[in-house]
C-alpha cells in the first residue's frame, strides 16, 4: 500500500532531519530546525550515550508508517517484517500540522529505541519542521 500524498510531504522533511543527524551535519540542522539552537545539547547528550551509533535507515523504512487522522491507518510497504512503523504520525486537530514520532535506526539493532519527535507543517509553500519537540529513548 502506497503512502497518500499528504503523508509523503510530512515525511520529506523528518528525512532530512534523519540525514542531516547521522551526518552530523550542525548547519543543515539548523537550516532545519528553527528551535535546533535550543535542543542541540539534550539531543547530542541522549544520542552520546546511546550504546549504539544512529544509521541512515532504509529507504522502505519511511514507508513504514502508523498514521492518526480523520482515520487510523497502519501502513507497511511489501517486506516490512516489524509488526510496527518507524513513523507515527498524528494529524493535530483544527489545523494544518502533524507530530511526527521517528524511530532512528542504528546498524546493530535497525530501529532503534531512541525517538525523535517533531511537528511538521506548511511554512513557505512548503512543508517543515516547525519544531523539535523532544527526543527520547523509550
């Protein structure tokens, strides 16, 4: 089952986020999390201590979705072995925004404990992280 074209925009920008963190690249976070300045050290602090180092996930990873909208949907593209999502995505009532819950995924373990959680909206035409609300390992 493919993803609806809503989820897929909501997605784009949490792959950024994802890539710009295993690259460790500090400017493109910045570029893409307005409030990065601000939850820059619990965020290196949580993933430090990790035993494990983040990894660019799989592709079909992002595919792999638990959605919460005006319906529940469980979205799993052809060969997902997990019984559950790298991403959990709740669309926030009244307005155009989405929270966003991100398994990262490491090479020892493939999705890991560690949870990003970001909310993504339209922002200039395009959708963006409009926050980095929390990371955690659950």
């Amino acid at each position: 089952m493919s993803l609806p074209y809503i989820l897929d925009a909501v997605i784009e920008p949490v792959k950024q986020v994802v890539a710009a963190l295993v690259e460790n690249d500090q400017a493109r976070l910045k570029q893409l999390i307005p409030n990065w300045n601000e939850v820059k050290e619990p965020v290196e602090r949580v993933l430090s201590r990790y035993p494990y180092q983040i990894a660019a996930p799989p592709e079909i990873a992002f595919s792999a979705v638990e959605y919460v909208g005006e319906t529940e949907q469980v979205i799993f593209p052809p060969g997902w072995e997990l019984e559950y999502g790298m991403l959990h995505i709740a669309k926030n009532d009244g307005i155009q925004q989405w929270s966003v819950s991100c398994w990262l995924w490491t090479k020892e373990q493939g999705v890991s404990e560690v949870v990003l959680k970001l909310s993504v909206g339209p922002e200039g035409g395009q959708m963006r992280v409009l926050e980095f609300q929390d990371i955690l390992v659950a």
